[in-house]
C-alpha cells in the first residue's frame, strides 16, 4: 500500500511539474532556405514539423480572433517545386473563379541583388491539399498574397491566404518581414 502510495504521489507531483513548466517560446527569427524571417509581433507560430512541405508557418489572428490566416512558407531546395511561373499558376488555380475573374496581379521586382515574384488574388479560396484525399473547402471572399524569392539554393515561397479584409490589414507587416529577409 505505502509503495502504490508513493508511486502515485510521485506520478501526481510530476505530472503538476510538467504541466507548470513553461511551453518552448515560439522563435522571433527563423530560416527558411538561405533566407532569415523576423515574425511580426502577435502573429502565431505554427508547428509544422509534421509536414515535409511546410517550412514554417505563421497564423494572424484578426482583432475579434473569430477570423485567421496563414502565413507558408516552402522550400523545396535547388530545382524543386517546378519553378516560379508553374507556382504562380498553381497559386491562382487554387481560386474557384477563373483567372480572369480574379482581380489578380502578379509582379517581378529585384530588391537587393534578388528577384522577387509577388502575387495577389482575390475571390473564392479552395483551401486544402489538391488532390490530398479530401474534397477543398470553399472560403468566398478571401485574398491571397505570395512571395517568391529568387536564390541559387533553391527558391522560397511565401503564400498569405485568409478573409480579404485581414489579409488587406496584415498586408505591410508580410511585406515588411519579406523585404527584411532580403537586406
């Protein structure tokens, strides 16, 4: 009896450690390829290490936190995930409204010595992995803002998605953390 005691004691005083102890801190900096990202203060780290796509990933909470986004980012090494265009294309496809239809806008630039592809789209977001097992779920009135950084390593890709009016509100702060990578 005085053993099962001490056992459940000790199991019970441990468990009130654990739970007490205090939760990795989500990093202020981090690297995705060749390139170091600053997170914006209130914006959420995401774990993704169970996913080989996703090298890391941002949430924004809006103000109410009744809406979110998500900031992606991949990174696929030198020659991987079929160029800039074939992503840019894939990006908008990911819209149920044609292209057309999208009031999109896609944009090269050289900031630094790198060139940077930005995309923007708004319309109906078919969230969800195409062709991932499961039918993509509709988000109407939703934006889309993406990145793509040049580098010789392999190209980053940056994809903002969420309702239009907090992907509009978080616009500067994504394009403040995107160009500081690049100085």
């Amino acid at each position: 009896m005085r053993i099962v005691f001490g056992l459940t004691f000790a199991i019970a005083t441990f468990s009130l450690f654990a739970l007490a102890a205090p939760a990795a801190e989500a990093p202020g900096k981090f690297q995705v390829g060749e390139f170091t990202f600053t997170r914006p203060s209130g914006w959420d780290w995401v774990d993704v290490s169970a996913s080989p796509m996703r090298k890391a990933q941002l949430k924004i909470n809006a103000p109410d936190k009744n809406e979110s986004a998500e900031v992606v980012f991949f990174y696929f090494g030198e020659g991987g995930a079929g160029g800039t265009k074939a992503n840019v294309d894939r990006w908008l496809g990911q819209f149920q409204e044609p292209k057309a239809k999208l009031n999109s806008k896609v944009e090269e630039t050289t900031i630094g010595k790198r060139k940077v592809t930005f995309v923007q789209a708004e319309g109906t977001y078919m969230s969800g992995m195409p062709g991932g097992g499961r039918a993509p779920t509709a988000q109407p009135n939703s934006m889309l803002l993406g990145e793509i950084l040049d580098s010789n390593q392999g190209h980053v890709f940056i994809k903002l998605t969420g309702p239009a009016k907090l992907v509009k509100a978080s616009q500067d702060p994504f394009r403040k953390m995107v160009r500081s990578a690049l100085e």
